[in-house]
C-alpha cells in the first residue's frame, strides 16, 4: 500500500489542457486563429494560489514592460504553476491594503430559519464557509489510504442554505494595432445571460427541485447523507467592469537572455458574429493578477465571496521557449489569493471563466460551459489541495495522457465526446438554451465498484457520461 504523497497546498498544480477536437466555425479574420482552435481545444488549467504583498511597490502596465518566461520551461503554461513570487497592487489600485487584512460582504453571516452563516469554519482563516470529509479509496495502489477534502458550504448532515456572494468582474478587450492605434473592441456583453443562466437561476434536477447548477452537484453527491434542506446557493453580483488594453505584439524574456518580440493575441469571428480572440498566457496572467488586486483592494473582490473574472470568448495559447506557438486553449481556472503572514489569513477564492461562442468547439462546449465547470470545482476544491489517489482520463490509456491526482470535477468529463448538457430557461419572454459541464462526483474518485450519490450516478447531471468510477494510474 502506497502512501499519500504530500503537497504544500501554494505548489499542488497541475496543469493541463485537453485536445478535443475544435469544431467548424464562420468565417476568421486571421487565419492563423482559426488553425489554433481547431488544432486545440477547450481545456482548463489548474493554478497556484497566489501570495499578495501590499508593501512591495505597485507593478506597472506599460507598452514597454516586458514578460519573464518561466524559469527551466518548455512552454508559457508553466506560468500557472511557477512560484513568480507576491503579487502587488496594480499602478491603479489603492495605496494600502484592505483594512483588517480582508472586506467581507454583507451577506449571511447568522444562522436562523433554515439558514447556516457564511463564515469561517476552520481556525485561523478568513474565507468562505466550507465543511471537511474524507473517502477510503477502494481500488489500485491506493487501497485503503483515506483521502480527506474540504469543499465549500456548510455540512450536509446540519442541512440549511448557505448563500454564499458571488461577485463578478467583466472585461472588455480592446484590440491594438502594431502601431498602437485601434483594431476594434470586443466587448463582454453577455451580463444579462450570465445571470439568467443555471448556474444562478433555479431549475429542476434529479437532486432537486428549483435549485442552482452547483447546488444540484453537490446534493447529488450527498443525496444519501444530506439534510434534505440543505443547500449552498450563489447570489450573483456585478461589481466591475473594465477594459484590458492588447497589444499586438509583447517582448518576452528568456531563459537565456534574450528578449523577443512575440504576438499578443490571434483574432476571429465565430459563426454569430462574435469575435473570439487567442490571448498569450503571460500576459493574460499579468493583466488578471493585476486586476484581482485592485478588485480587492477596492472591496469589489471579498473574502467570502466566490470572485469572478469574466471574459468574452477569450482563450489562452501558450509560446515554447523560443517563442513559437505552442498550444491552446485554456478556458478559465480557479485558485485563491492570500496575505500568507496575516492572522486570520485571508483567501479570496477567484476564477477566470470565458463566456463562449457556439461551434467554437466540439462537445457541447458553449456559453457558461467554462464557467460552470469552475464554479462546481470551486465548490468541490475551493483551496485547490483536494487530493485523490492518481486517476486516468476516460478513454485513454495511461501512456497516452498525463494521469492526475485531484478532486477536480470537471477534468475528467471535458475529454469525453460529448462533456455538456443543454438546459432550457426561460426568462421573461427570452428562451435560451444554456450547455453547463457534467461533472464527476466525488464517487468517481473513489475507484469503488458502486456509487452512494444519487441513483448511484458516478457523473452529474448527465448520469451515463461516466459509467463506472476512475481507473487507477498504473505505477
């Protein structure tokens, strides 16, 4: 029997991007795009948490300003795991760091007719309410370990509703030029859709009735234990909206020296009209650090809240170490922001998510698709150190994929052929048929021969998507 292998919770990262195959699309303003895409494909990454610093000197967003590969790396996705030190304000942010270490929201913070307070529950933290288990694995080298987990919302055996803020930035994209003068705009203009979709508004499930998207996750992997009132419920919020200026092309250090001139980003045109557009992942990483800081210090971004950053039809493509291109297409993550040495520590736990156009991608992949498979992750691995014993992606041998070792819902389902499923609200007199992920449920990571979720379901809403439960990664 092998042991746990143990990670410092800042280093567990691992990242990984799924080649399912783009689907056809209108017509592309550069041609180049449109062989990324569908070369590509929809993918997710997995990013260290980041260590805030307000004392350091405010970084800077300048024409000039120049990128650092990461360090003894293949490729700029290295970014998300590197260890590139505090983040600092951004030149446009506040002076000071938020008072008392953290701001929290006026949400629910007592317990009272049918409701459980969003606060703490582990000493010593300023975050979200979350709840701690644990599984016995049941099958390969980890037979009989017990992996223990922390997930977000009170414990389903209190029963109750949580109501947890979920606060959201959108970003526009402003498009330069070589010379600095303007391509066009791509503005996010999907606000209205994001808050009428499931993962905000209520529909029916088999694990309930009038219930959000995430909620309905988490009931189908507790169905069996739960209180039957219990629920943990995002209210929606948009607290920002700003514009990411892009160049045309940025210059990248490298390990040996060099600085090169590399392309910011690539630009299409999906088949409604929309344009999408490949943005390089340093410097995504930089304007999104940027931006998270500055939402917190201005009290947009709170320490119990689930914060978002939203973008329109925006996919990070990755550059080798000598600046070539060299993947794509990064959909959005989830992580946490922390001031390590304060006392309570505060985490802000924040994701990047992108609205996306139909037929940009095969599976189903489509409008609140990346953004619900971060929201359920959250749910299920908000501090991003959920460990599980190592797992093969379904349908492909272990030689031919890079096994993972995590409580990662969406991960294993964005593979299959078909990952989405469609959902039909009405709102008003709008209909829109929205395409959330299946996700696995914590079942699927047990490697047991039967499932104690819903209808002993292994996958959620689409129970048949992942008929049995994880493979172990041979060793």
């Amino acid at each position: 029997m092998r042991s746990i292998p143990r990670f410092t919770p800042l280093f567990l990262v691992v990242l990984f991007i799924a080649c399912v195959t783009a689907s056809s699309f209108g017509q592309t303003a550069d041609n180049d795009a449109a062989a990324a895409l569908q070369a590509g494909g929809p993918g997710f990454a997995r990013v260290v948490p980041q260590s805030l610093d307000f004392s350091q000197p405010p970084a800077t967003v300048s024409s000039d300003m120049v990128l650092t590969f990461p360090a003894n790396a293949a490729s700029s996705k290295e970014v998300f795991k590197a260890n590139m030190g505090p983040a600092t304000r951004s030149s446009n942010s506040a002076s000071s760091a938020p008072q008392s270490s953290a701001k929290r929201d006026d949400g629910d913070d007592s317990d009272g007719d049918g409701r459980r307070a969003n606060r703490p529950t582990i000493d010593g933290l300023d975050s979200v309410a979350t709840f701690a288990g644990a599984f016995i694995n049941q099958a390969g080298p980890d037979l009989g370990v017990s992996f223990p987990f922390t997930m977000m919302g009170n414990h389903p055996l209190a029963g109750g509703t949580t109501t947890i803020p979920a606060k959201m930035t959108t970003v526009n994209l402003r498009l330069l030029n070589a010379d600095g003068s303007l391509r066009f705009d791509v503005p996010f203009s999907f606000r209205d859709l994001v808050e009428d979709s499931p993962i905000f508004e209520e529909t029916n499930y088999r694990s309930g009735g009038h219930i959000q998207f995430s909620d309905a996750i988490q009931r189908a992997e507790f169905f069996r234990s739960m209180g039957e009132d219990w629920h943990t419920v995002l209210r929606p919020r948009f607290v920002n909206n700003v514009t990411f200026t892009i160049p045309r092309f940025v210059r990248v250090r490298f390990a040996d020296g060099s600085v090169k001139v590399v392309q910011a980003y690539r630009v299409g045109t999906a088949a409604d009209g929309n344009h999408f557009v490949l943005l390089l992942d340093l410097l995504f990483n930089f304007l999104f650090t940027n931006q998270v800081v500055n939402d917190i210090n201005a009290g947009n971004f709170t320490t119990n809240a689930l914060n978002n950053v939203l973008l329109p039809n925006t996919f990070l493509f990755s550059i080798d170490n000598q600046g070539q291109p060299a993947g794509c297409c990064v959909l959005g993550f989830h992580t946490f922001f922390l001031i390590p040495d304060a006392v309570p520590q505060p985490r802000w736990i924040t994701q990047f998510a992108s609205w996306i156009s139909p037929g940009l991608f095969g599976g189903g992949v489509q409008d609140i698709s990346a953004m619900s498979h971060e929201t359920a992750e959250a749910f299920n691995d908000p501090f991003v150190d959920n460990i599980t014993s190592l797992w093969q992606f379904p349908g492909f041998p272990p030689t031919a994929r890079v096994c993972q070792g995590n409580l990662e819902t969406g991960d294993p389902v964005e593979v299959l052929r078909t990952s989405t499923v469609p959902i039909t609200l009405r709102e008003g007199h709008e209909v829109f048929t929205f395409h959330p992920q299946t996700e696995a449920l914590l079942q699927w990571f047990e490697m047991g021969t039967s499932s104690n979720a819903i209808d002993g379901a292994f996958s959620f809403p689409d129970e048949t998507a992942l008929p049995h439960s994880a493979l172990p990664c041979p060793q």
